[in-house]
C-alpha cells in the first residue's frame, strides 16, 4: 500500500493505492493520526484501492469516529465497485459519505 497526503488547512486527503488489509492497516491508521491535528474536513481517496479487509473497514470507522469528535466530516472519494460492496455488506453504506 502507498499513501500520499495532502493537507490543505483544516482539510485532509489521503490517496491511498493498493491493499488496505491486516497487514497495512495499521500504517494507515499510523499516517492518520499523525496528520489529523486540527483537521476537520477528511477526505479518503480509495481511487486505487484494489482491496479491503475487515482491518481496513476498523481504520475507516476509527477515522470517521475521530472526525466526528472534532465536529468535521468524511467522505471517501472513488470508491470502487468492489470495495463498495465491502462497505455495504458490512452495513457501512448508510453511515459513511461516498463521493
């Protein structure tokens, strides 16, 4: 997995390309939490995100818990089909912002 970050203000973007599994997960979560000071506008680019685990499901709501403590918002940018079923299988269709 690669992740390129853009911050811009309060705003956040991570492109994220690859694999978001049990394995880089946490390096996900580890680049979030060192960005997200300050940040209340989060987008997540899932553009070439070719899988999704559970793992990567818990960095996903760990992110959109923190943003909603800080009164901001999320949305997950270019999600494919294939992961956006993941989403909907896990109930999450409903509670997060897809752009």
């Amino acid at each position: 997995m690669k992740i390129e970050t853009k911050k811009n203000g309060a705003e956040l973007t991570l492109i994220i390309e690859g694999r978001v599994d049990s394995l880089t997960a946490p390096v996900l979560e580890s680049e979030l939490k060192a960005q997200w000071t300050d940040v209340t506008k989060l987008v997540l680019d899932f553009t070439a995100v070719t899988f999704l685990s559970s793992a990567g499901i818990r960095s996903v709501l760990l992110a959109m818990k923190h943003i909603h403590e800080q009164k901001g918002t999320m949305s997950l940018k270019s999600v494919a089909n294939n992961v956006r079923e993941i989403f909907t299988m896990a109930g999450l269709n409903t509670v997060l912002n897809f752009e």
